[in-house]
C-alpha cells in the first residue's frame, strides 16, 4: 500500500494544490456530506462522523455518480465499479458496508503491527480504537498543515479525515488509467498513523507500512 499512498501524494501535489478553487475541481461522486451523523462502529466502537455516507443515496449512486465518470471519459469498467462500490457503501441493496469497512481497516493495521512483536504488537493489541475519531469527507481536502490535496490526514492522535470514494489519476488526460480509491484504503493508512502517533508521541507518515521496518 506503500505505492498506493506515494502515488495518491504525488499526484495530489502535482496538480491540485492547496487553493479553494483547485478544490473544487474534485468531485463529490457520492453527494454532499452531512456533518451531523455519527455512528460506531460494530467491533472497535471508532465514532464515525459517516457523512451520511452510511445510508442510501440513490439518486447520486443510481444518476449522478454515472454523469460525472461518463463526462470524464471513464471506462465501463471504472463506472462499474465505482457504482458497485457507491451502492455498497451506502447500503442502497443492503445494509451500508461503512462501518464494517472501518472495522477491517484497523483490523488490518492491527495484523501489520502485531507481526512485528515485542512492543508494537502489544501496543496495537491494547489500543483503544473508541478514543478515536474518523470524519468521512465528501472530496479530497486540503491536508491544513502542508496544504496538499490528500484523500486522507491524521489531524492530531485522536482525529483522522478521509474520503469516501475518489480515483487517482483523476486529471490525467488518459482516462483508462482512472483507480478506484476507497474508504478502507484511507481509514487503514491513518490508523496506521493514529497508532504511530500515539505511540511515539510524534506525527509521521507511516500508513499501513510495517512499524519495525521504519
């Protein structure tokens, strides 16, 4: 996942950096969030700020959400799997896959840091993922301390934001390179930061990478 997030950052801060206007030219490919739900999650009881990105969204999922990736020149492959994604997320068939997909996120950061033994598994072991905040935003942001365009920032120990669905290679003018970026892509990498941070007493950039290998 290494690759994944460079390539996120990098494409970020080549071409959409830090101005509101630059912003703007991301879309929103679920709609507009909404600050007010929260919601915990089923097995860690991480409060999620969900955006409301947890209940059905029809009408972005079924009519919007295919407009804007068709306008882009998206592959069918891409739409598809955005709208299969889309519908998952927002539980328009079934139950909202959102929280659960917390849930395996830090499942997984959980699996990296115990495989390193010693003080990092039982750190990640004892951890108390209900202390901790994720916000679901609605579209890249701007990371407040570098002013990089980012899908997801570890705010402080306690606080993570990330995007719901995005793509990188969004600007690329070859639309076939268009990757999906998911909720759980940036929840796990910034669960892997809350855990560094908080260990360490320290803010560094270390996702779902390895702790022992750093």
């Amino acid at each position: 996942m290494k690759f994944v997030r460079a390539t996120i950052i990098a494409l970020f801060a080549i071409i959409a950096v830090s101005s509101n206007a630059d912003a703007q030219t991301w879309p929103k490919l679920l709609g507009d969030a909404d600050p007010t739900v929260v919601a915990y999650s089923p097995k860690y009881h991480v409060r999620v700020f969900t955006g409301g990105f947890d209940l059905p969204r029809r009408k972005q999922t079924e009519r919007k959400l295919l407009n804007t990736l068709n306008k882009h020149n998206a592959t069918q492959s891409a739409i598809t799997t955005a709208q299969d994604y889309g519908r998952r997320l927002t539980g328009i068939f079934e139950p909202s896959t959102l929280l659960d997909e917390v849930d395996e996120a830090i499942e997984r950061i959980t699996e990296i840091w115990r495989s390193c033994g010693g003080s990092y598994a039982s750190f990640a072991s004892e951890f108390d993922w209900s202390r901790i905040t994720f916000t679901v935003r609605d579209t890249v942001f701007a990371n407040p301390g570098t002013g990089v365009m980012s899908g997801g920032v570890a705010m402080d120990k306690l606080n993570a934001h990330v995007v719901n669905l995005t793509f990188h290679y969004w600007f690329d003018p070859d639309p076939t390179r268009l990757e999906i970026a998911k909720l759980g892509d940036f929840v796990r990498w910034e669960a892997g930061n809350i855990l560094e941070w908080n260990m360490t007493g320290q803010p560094r950039d270390i996702g779902d990478g390895s702790p022992c290998a750093n």
